[in-house]
C-alpha cells in the first residue's frame, strides 16, 4: 500500500544578528571552518572530517554547527514547502550543493552529520514566536545527546555569518529556548515542566510554574526504544494533552494521525497477504495428498510421512487464523474484510479432517486385511 503524502510547509523566517566574538571555543571553531571543500560534499564526508578532528562528542557537535552555520546560507527566496515523503537523502544533498536552505534543511543535516559522528539527535518539528508574535510558518530545530544530556540548537537562527559564527542557539538553556521556540512534540522542550500551547502563544511563559512532573529523559530513552507507530501514538497523545492546539498543531495531529492510519492499514494488508499465503501452501499440500490417494497411495509412503502432511495442513491454517484475528483487531479506520479467506481456511479444515478420517479407517483395514 502506497503511503499518502503529507505536506507540511517550512517557508521559515530567517533571524539576524550581529556575530559575536571570540569565545572559547575559537580553536574548534578554526578546525571546522577549514574543512577542505573536497571533504564536504556530503555529510558522510563532513561526519568523516569531524570524526578524524574530534575526540568528544562535545567538540564534535560544536565543530558540526559551527560548519553549518558559517558554510550555509539562509535562502530566503526559497519558495520550497516540504513534504514527509520527500527523500531526505536527495533534500540534504541538494542543500549542500547550493550551501543554501531553509531551516528544514539546517536541521536536516545537522542531525544527519550528528549521527554519522556518532551523536545520537533528533529534528524538533514546532513553530517559533518573533518580536512578540508567532509565525505563521512551521520551524525546524535539532536537539542532541552530548555526554548523556540532551541540549537544544538552531543552526537556522544562527546562520549567515560567513567566517564568523553566533552562538545564541547553540546549546542554549530549555528555558531560553521556550521564550521563541514551542516543539509541536511537549517532550522536545527539555522541560520537566512543560509549558502548554496557549502559555507559549499568550506569553505566559513560567518555566517554573506549578505543573505536572514531567521526566523528558526517560520520554526520549522510551521513544528511542519504540517503532514509528507506537512513536506516532506517544506523541500524538502528548501533543492532546498539552492544552488547545493552535492550527498549526492540529495539522500536525492530523498528520500523525494519517501516518498512524497509514502504517495500520500496511500492516493490516501484510497480515492478510500472510494469511492468504498460509491457505494457498495448506491447500497445495491437501492436492498434493488427494493426487496421492488418487494414485492408489503409489509410491508408497510411510504413516509419518502422510501424517506429516495433515499435521502441516493444521498447522498453516492455525497460522493463517491467527493473522487474520489479529486483521480484524486493528486499529485501522478502513478495515480488510477476512471473512472469505475465513470461510475457505474453515472449509479446507473440514476437509482436511474427512481425509484424515478416511485414512485412518483405510489404513486400519489394509492392516486388519
């Protein structure tokens, strides 16, 4: 089954600023920005360089956002709208090649030479408040794991400086990101009081307010540990339960809930598939035995060799059953109808048990004989 595609727009503003200083992490700094441009084509390229450079995952990240942020532009007359079927590969790699982007494009790589270094991140889909007003467009930003603790950084917003490099979200405080940046997901603001939509959108931002504990380490450790689907579940369930939803977070909702659909109804028509596969192998060996029998039992064929047969019959109408049970508890909006393949695996069973009768009676008169 071929999935939808979900369009979700990143027209994302760019955010100026003057480049600040020196600071202490000028000699990382100087490494990153002479990265030969043979040896940045890609970010398995880029990843690589880092790799050689770099000893701890704190100077690798650092090496990594400062490349990016000095090495890529903001494109603002970029008209581009993303969408989750994109093929991320070929996206990073266009942006690459131009040394231009939007912040989907930031984040995209920074996450992708992230792991590539061996630094374990995530792209942080939300949207963003600027001069007191929250845009209209989605954002992009990245969180990564650097000596077992989550940190927060927005390449986009700190880019544009060629040669120089602002650190204003690099590594930033959850509490300094919160103040513009709201995560569609209320796990990804790395607070153990998250704030709700409507606080974010009326500026009634108190990171410390009286709230529900929320322990966003062992969140992100359980979501690591689960396939998309149960992800899609997670976080749709922590994105209801964070207060009345702008548009823009109930078209993300919306959109988990089409991808939630999605893989319900691929798995849906898997399992069937199996089962109608299951039939087709039972109803092959019942021929294969009904020609035996045809034949006269010719050639001859032990008791264990024929029971075998019968005992294999059972044995994949069980299976095929079972996957069809499970077809009919899905979660799915469209469900499959099973009740044919179901009608058909009950008539073979009721034929597979008069051959086995009629053979076990045959075998016990040619015995007695």
């Amino acid at each position: 089954m071929k999935s939808l595609i979900i369009l979700l727009g990143f027209v994302c503003s760019a955010f100026t600023a003057y480049p600040q200083g020196m600071n202490e992490f000028m000699g990382m700094d100087r490494i990153a920005f002479n990265i030969p441009g043979s040896q940045a084509n890609t970010t398995t390229d880029i990843a690589t360089y880092i790799k050689n450079n770099f000893d701890t995952e704190s100077k690798k990240v650092r090496a990594i956002y400062a490349w990016i942020t000095t090495n890529m532009e903001y494109d603002k007359s970029s008209p581009h709208l993303g969408t989750l079927s994109e093929n991320r590969d070929e996206k990073i790699a266009a942006a690459l090649k131009k040394r231009k982007g939007v912040c989907e494009h930031f984040a995209a790589i920074f996450h992708d030479i992230c792991i590539k270094s061996g630094i374990k991140s995530f792209v942080i889909e939300g949207y963003t408040k600027q001069d007191g007003s929250v845009d209209k467009s989605p954002h992009a930003w990245c969180t990564a794991l650097i000596d077992n603790k989550w940190f927060l950084y927005d390449p986009t917003w700190d880019a544009g400086f060629m040669g120089n490099i602002r650190n204003d979200y690099f590594q930033a405080s959850p509490s300094f990101f919160i103040q513009s940046h709201m995560p569609f997901d209320p796990m990804f603001q790395l607070l153990e009081y998250p704030i709700t939509y409507n606080e974010f959108s009326n500026g009634n931002i108190r990171v410390n307010a009286p709230r529900p504990y929320f322990n966003y380490t062992d969140s992100i450790a359980a979501h690591e540990r689960m396939d998309s689907l149960a992800q899609y579940y997670a976080t749709t369930m922590r994105m209801e339960k964070n207060g009345t939803p702008r548009k823009m977070v109930t078209t993300r909702i919306n959109q988990l809930k089409m991808e939630i659909e999605i893989i319900n109804q691929d798995k849906d028509a898997a399992l069937y598939n199996a089962a109608v596969a299951d039939y087709n192998d039972a109803l092959s060996i019942f021929n294969s035995f009904l020609t035996y029998r045809n034949n006269q039992f010719i050639p001859v064929k032990t008791d264990i060799e024929i029971q075998t047969m019968f005992d294999s019959i059972k044995r994949l109408i069980i299976a095929a059953n079972v996957k069809l049970k499970e077809v009919n508890r899905s979660k799915a909006t469209l469900t499959l109808n099973t009740s044919p393949v179901e009608k058909k695996l009950n008539d073979l069973s009721t034929h597979a048990n008069e051959q086995q009768t009629f053979l076990k009676n045959y075998l016990s008169t040619a015995k007695e004989k």
